[in-house]
C-alpha cells in the first residue's frame, strides 16, 4: 500500500473517530433492517431534503418520533393539525403545513402499496439499486436529495446499495483529498462503518457553508 493511500486510511478513520450516522442520533439501528426504523428514516429523509438546516430538521424527526408516531398507521392516524403543531413547535415553521401533508400522503402510499414496510419495496425491486431509488421518488416529497439521503445511510439495512456516495458527501470529500470516487471512498472503511464517514463528511461541509 503506497504511503498516500494509508494516510487517506488515517485520515478517514479520524474522521470516523467518534462519530455518528444521523439515524444513529435518532435512536435508529437501520442495520436491523425492520420496519418502523426504517420508515422513520424515510420519513427524516423527507425532512432533510427541504431547504431547512439540519439542525433543524433532526429536531423535527425527533418531535415526530416522541409523539409515538413511528409507523405509518400511527402517522397517518395523527390529525394533519397535530402534524403541522408539532413540526411548528420544533422549528420547522416554515414548511411545517405542506410537511404534515406530505407525511400524510407519505404514510398512506406506504400502507397501500406496501403493506406499511418499506422492505416490500425492496422486494418489488428485487434488491436492484436503481429500481429501488426510482420507487423511492413515487413518494410525494422524496425526490433526488431525500432518495441520497435514505441510500446513504439505508446501505447499512441493503447491502445491494454498498457502496453509496450521495453528491454532497463525494464533493466534500474530495475537498479534504480523501477520494475522487465513491469506489475509492469505500476502500478507506469497512462497509459497516462506511455509512459513519459519509455523515462525517457531510457534517463537515455543513460546517464549512455555516462559517464561510
């Protein structure tokens, strides 16, 4: 191994170091590959996709979560005004009405098409990466950016997505010189540990728009 790929290796386990996938912040084990972890991560991943700073779309997630609404049942069975309350209360003023809609129609689609489990979907797409981001984007309010967001971290639940580079963490990291692919950004970890450094990544951009 050349001297610059093992400093690429150092440099990412730093990186590593400490850190948190944001599903890990909410309180999800997507490794587990059950149901309501990962319909609250789709549902985050609508939340983080609206231009709104992270910070407080976490605090959103979090609100939505404490109220118990963890499935889509229970999602959808809350009155579009409790929605629309609790994401105001947390800060996501701005989108709060159009939001509760959208997790409505969100939760709906996933009861109906797919019995209220996201891994059904993966079954209609028989494990294949690009079938599974394009029935992603059939739910209102999860376009490009929610879809890389749900993948990044999804990988760790389908392994058929490894290794998944969404645009922001791949432009961060060949910033920091890190990679200049995502083939070579996954060489740097291991695949369960892979998803940690994309949110490494992808915090410390966020970091760099928020001082600049």
């Amino acid at each position: 191994m050349s001297s610059d790929a093992k400093d690429r290796k150092a440099q990412a386990r730093r990186f590593i170091s400490g850190a948190r996938t944001y599903s890990e912040e909410l309180g999800l084990d997507l490794s587990r590959n059950t149901p309501s972890p990962l319909f609250r991560w789709l549902v985050a991943s609508l939340l983080f996709s609206t231009r709104i700073s992270a910070d407080l779309a976490m605090s959103a997630a979090e609100a939505l979560s404490r109220q118990g609404w963890t499935t889509p049942q229970k999602m959808k069975a809350a009155t579009w005004e409790d929605r629309t309350r609790v994401l105001n209360e947390a800060g996501y003023a701005r989108y709060d009405e159009s939001t509760s809609e959208r997790l409505e129609d969100l939760s709906d689609k996933l009861i109906r098409d797919y019995g209220g489990d996201l891994r059904k979907l993966r079954e209609k797409a028989d494990g294949d990466p690009a079938t599974e981001r394009r029935l992603l984007k059939e739910f209102k309010g999860i376009g490009d950016t929610g879809v890389d967001i749900f993948c990044r971290e999804a990988q760790l639940a389908w392994p058929e997505l490894h290794p998944y580079v969404d645009r922001k963490s791949l432009e961060s990291a060949r910033k920091l010189g890190l990679a200049e692919t995502g083939e070579d950004l996954a060489k740097l970890v291991d695949r369960e540990t892979f998803p940690r450094l994309l949110a490494a990544l992808v915090r410390a951009d966020l970091s760099k728009q928020n001082r600049s």
